[in-house]
C-alpha cells in the first residue's frame, strides 16, 4: 500500500486477519507450534486465530527470520499462515528485506548454524506498507510535496525490483478529502467481508485442493486460462509493462482470486483488467 501519512493503511492491514478464511486444524497446530517457540509463548486465548506480526522496521536480519545458536523461529515463522505487516517497507534495511524472497517463494526458511540446522514454516501473508516519496506527501492534494523526481526514485529504489515483482497487489491508499472525513461512513463489517472471502476460499478447494496463491506454473497453465478478450489484455500487458514471468503468472492467480470472490465459473477480461491495475509499481 502506497499513500501519505495517516490515510489508514496500517488499520487497514490490521483488519486483515478478521476478514481471512477459518484456519484449519493443521494450520493452528502449526502455528501455535511456532507461537509457543517465541519469546511471548503461546495463549490458548489465540487458538485458531491468525496471527498478527509487526516488526519494527529496525528489526535485523536474525529477528525477521530467525536463528542465534540455538535456532529460533523470527517473525515470518511467528507470522505463519497469517500476515507480517512490514510499515514504513524502504526504512527496513535492503538486506534484511532481500532474506524475505526465498520464503516467500518456498514458504520455509532454513537456519544452518555450525552445530545445527533448523526448518521452520514460512507461509505468510505480507503485507507492507510506505509514503509515496521522502516526505510522504507526493500528490497529495495539499500540493505541499517539493521532493525531486530524483528523490523520489532514490526513496522507491530502496526497495528491490526483485522483491516487489513478488508482491501480488501494489495499490495506491490517497488521502481522503476533507468532506469526505466528515461523513459517516458506509462500509461492510469484517464479518461479512469474511463470509465471501470464505466462500471463494472454499471454491478453490472445491475445484483444485489448494488456495490460489500455492497453484504451481502447471496448475495455473490448467485453472487459470482466461477468455480471449482476457488472453489479448493480458498479452498488452505484458509488451507495455515489460512483465517478467512470474509476474504474469501472479496475475492470473489475482485474476483467479477476483473471479472466485465473483462467484464466476471463468476468468473474464475484467478480471484481468482487475489484476493488471493492482500492478502500480509496474506502471509507474
């Protein structure tokens, strides 16, 4: 998520947990598992509640994903099968943040040490969040932002083209009016945004026995096939934004996940439309 300061993007990252699917048995063993070989230990209280985690962004290396001599789960371990909230993502150290692209590729992290090696879990959602430029105010409608474009790139190359071609969706969270604020808000509960994120879940268990984002190049080659209208939006895409393959490949899987919450038997141009805008990064 991309804004200025206070737009709400950590609240909204917070609200995360309560709108994803039920965990599973297995899921809340595991992550209890986890939970119960961190520094605060494990509370019955959280049984089948996805965990929350929110390093701060001077966390080192060893405390995000884990190790000392005695191997220790970090925070993507602690975070498993629920969401790692990374705030202010360029202040992290470019080190620290590159230790996250092999599990979030393979879901587990290795820790080898001279006298052991140690496997933990490391399936998680991530989700992060930063200010458009320096001072955080870049087309805010204030027009107070006088940050240079090459201060704006310095402040964005922070950040891996590597790491961000794994982010699925990169969306724009702009200040909102000020007339806007001072009206009540009309929005759904988490409860009932959970319900149809329960429901599309539940499709694709139903139609390939995993969650969209496990599919792997061939089950996305057989669930994941759009119309032609999609086919042909897609193949714009990729020419114009210069996509890499497993950037196209996260956009069907997003493509899927929009049509699932749909309720839509097929990927439609739409859909791929949809996904193809949750690309921001890619198109700036």
């Amino acid at each position: 998520m991309v804004g200025p300061p206070g737009t709400g993007k950590s609240m909204l990252a917070a609200r995360l947990p309560g709108i994803l699917p039920a965990m599973s048995e297995e899921e809340a063993l595991e992550s209890a598992a986890m939970q119960s070989l961190g520094s605060s230990g494990f509370s019955v209280a959280n049984w089948k509640r996805r965990p929350y985690r929110s390093p701060h962004h001077t966390a080192s290396g060893v405390a995000l994903v884990g190790g000392g001599s005695n191997p220790r789960p970090g925070e993507i371990s602690l975070a498993a099968n629920g969401v790692l909230f990374l705030d202010e993502l360029p202040e992290f150290d470019r080190k620290v943040l590159e230790v996250l692209r092999e599990p979030l590729e393979s879901g587990r992290i290795t820790i080898s040490r001279a006298a052991r090696q140690a496997e933990f879990p490391a399936r998680f959602q991530l989700v992060a969040a930063m200010n458009p430029c320096l001072c955080g105010y870049l087309g805010h409608f204030s027009g107070k932002c006088r940050c240079t474009s090459d201060q704006v790139a310095r402040y964005r190359g922070k950040i891996s083209g590597p790491l961000l071609d794994r982010i699925d969706i990169q969306i724009e969270v702009p200040a909102p009016p000020q007339e806007d604020l001072m009206r009540q808000a009309q929005g759904e509960s988490s409860e009932i945004i959970q319900r149809r994120v329960q429901a599309a879940y539940q499709r694709q268990l139903e139609r390939q026995g995993r969650a969209n984002a496990y599919l792997a190049v061939k089950d996305i080659d057989k669930y994941c096939i759009p119309d032609k209208p999609g086919e042909n939006l897609l193949g714009q895409a990729i020419s114009r934004l210069n996509l890499s393959p497993r950037a196209y490949h996260r956009i069907l899987k997003v493509a899927r996940t929009i049509a699932d919450l749909a309720a839509s038997p097929g990927i439609t141009g739409a859909h791929i439309a949809e996904a193809v805008q949750y690309r921001k990064m890619d198109r700036n």
